[in-house]
C-alpha cells in the first residue's frame, strides 16, 4: 500500500500497491449446474423436454416419476403412484423423491371351519394382486 498526502487539500488517501482483480471473485460464465438423474428401478420416468444424456438435465426441465403396477410412493400423509418435479437454478429437484415401494394388503380375514387358498399356492400372501379363496369346512346336516 502506498500513502499518499495532499496537505494543501487536507487530505490523506491510502492506494493499493497492485490495482485489484475485479474479475477474480466472479464465476465462470460456462458453468452449468445439472440435476442429478432420476434412478428408480420400480419406476417410469420422463423427462420434459426430453434428456439425450441424464447427466446434462439442466434448469427447467420437468421430470414425471411414475411408479410400476403394484408399486407406490410412499408418504406421511398417504400414498400416490406418480410425482412431478422441475429442475430448479441451483441444480436440486423441487420436489425431494422417495422410493417405489411394494403395495402390501393386511392379511385376509380367517373364518371359523373355512379354508383359504392363495392364487400362487402359498399358505398366506399380502402383496397386491394377491387373490384368496375360501371354503367351508363344515358338512352339511
């Protein structure tokens, strides 16, 4: 740094040694920020305009995450089988994504003096699609 004073002015200024870089604190101007790509193997997912490689999905883009038949998003509040999301500036999803998750039932209700049958064969089943039969094991009188 350099002094400098101008005792006719009154005045005392103090100069830096080198003029600063001005240019140094800014960002380069090709950055590129992506969102991450959308993996889920229970999923469908489409991209809004359409991606050619998932590893370049740039701000604006909409993204629709559709789960498989049997499959579901799973929430506190509730279940859905589809979500949408853009990619925002700061290269995150607006919407945080959870997983495909198989839809369970509770088990079938067991009646007194019946039998149930489970359409893959076994002895109890809750997954969907799941169908139970019952039959009566009493004999008639």
């Amino acid at each position: 740094m350099i002094n400098k004073t101008f005792p006719y002015l009154n005045i005392e200024t103090t100069e830096p040694s080198e003029p600063p870089d001005i240019f140094a604190t800014l960002a380069p101007s090709n950055a590129l920020v992506n969102c991450p790509d959308v993996l889920d193997s229970m999923a469908s997912v489409t991209y809004f305009p359409s991606v050619q490689d998932p590893g370049e999905i740039a701000p604006g883009v909409e993204v629709n995450v559709t789960c498989m038949e049997g499959y579901v998003f799973e929430y506190s509040g509730g279940t859905v089988f589809s979500q949408v999301a853009t990619c925002t500036e700061t290269g995150n999803w607006s919407t945080i994504f959870a997983a495909c998750t198989e839809i369970t039932c509770p088990a079938a209700p067991d009646y007194e003096s019946t039998t149930q049958t489970f359409n893959n064969g076994a002895l109890s089943n809750t997954s969907y699609g799941q169908t139970v039969g019952t039959s009566s094991n009493s004999t008639a009188m």
